[in-house]
C-alpha cells in the first residue's frame, strides 16, 4: 500500500524570541488513510508540542512520492525529480516528474541528500528544481508491529539530530609564487 501524506495548517499562539505571543500558522506533514484520520493524527501529535489550545486551519493530500529525513538537518527541502524514458513507439524522450522531501541544511546540501537518495535509481534523471519547503515537521505513521519500531526509532532519531557546527579551519598550507613573466613588447 502507497503512503499518502497531509499537509495540515495549524494555527495556534506562539511565543517569539522577544518572549512577546503572536498567532502564527504553521504546516506540517502526516502520514494517514483519510482526511479523518489526518485531522486525528495532527490533533494527537501537536498536543504533545503545544499546551494552549490550537486549531487545524486546512488539509490537503500532499504531493510527495517519498520523504527522508537525514542527520544533523534541521529544515525540509522539496527537490523535483525528473525521470527520463525513451518512448520507441514515438521516438521521444518523455519526462515524469516526482516530487521528494528532503531534510537538509541548505539548498546545496539538500541537492547532495537527493543525489545520494536517487543512486539506485536504474533510469535516468535530472533534478531540475529544489526549494525550501515552509514544513515544519513530519510524522510518518508506525503500526507499532516489530520491525516498524525500529523503523520509528531511526526516523526519530535522524530527525531529531541536531545539526553540526563546522569548526573554522584555519589554512596552514604555503604556496610559493611564481615569478611574474616579462612583458614583450
């Protein structure tokens, strides 16, 4: 059976880094069988996350065929997938587009996940577009059965990883320089 995702808006009353409140709304994503069980599932989860009373402003089934979370990411990515195939019949090439989300740091990050996501992938294809996604987080659905805990347990753990601050190297490396060649004149 195919995952169909919810994209759901919730709008509820946040406290900014000033400490001042402001109403915000803000989508995220679950993994559900029906619009119910989506309204369902984002009540359950986000009444862990928020204290104060909140409410669901919209849902729509989302346009992702797969979502991945990574380490040491802490903002999601839509990258388009174009799958190339060759039509003999019309001797065409033909596009299908697919849509990921992605867990990265940044757009170049974000396009390195996808690459390392679509390695296996036996046809062709490009990645044409790849842009910051406003999802604020997933929650994919586990049936609880053995092998899907494990399955929890590692999606939480990657998306709950905090990103890495890079150090900052220092260069310690000399190069000589040439000496600048004459002018003909």
């Amino acid at each position: 059976m195919s995952t169909t995702w919810y994209e759901c808006k919730v709008k509820y009353r946040k406290t900014d880094e000033t400490g001042g409140q402001k109403i915000t709304t803000e989508p995220y994503l679950v993994d559900a069988l029906s619009y119910t069980e989506a309204e369902s599932r984002i009540n359950e989860e986000m009444s862990a996350y928020i204290s104060e009373e909140f409410k669901i402003t919209n849902i729509k089934v989302a346009n992702y065929a797969e979502i991945h979370p990574f380490e040491n990411a802490d903002r999601w990515f839509r990258s388009k997938v174009s799958l190339l195939a060759y039509d003999e019949e019309s001797g065409k090439e033909r596009k299908t587009n697919m849509y990921l989300l992605v867990q990265a740091n940044d757009v170049k990050e974000a396009y390195d996940n996808t690459i390392s996501v679509m390695k296996g992938t036996m046809g062709d294809y490009t990645v044409p577009a790849i842009s910051e996604s406003p999802i604020m987080d997933v929650f994919p659905y586990f049936s609880g059965e053995e092998g899907e805990l494990e399955q929890l347990e590692r999606f939480n753990a990657l998306k709950a990883s905090k990103p890495e601050v890079a150090a900052e190297i220092e260069d310690h490396m000399e190069f000589e320089t040439a000496p600048e060649e004459e002018a003909v004149v």
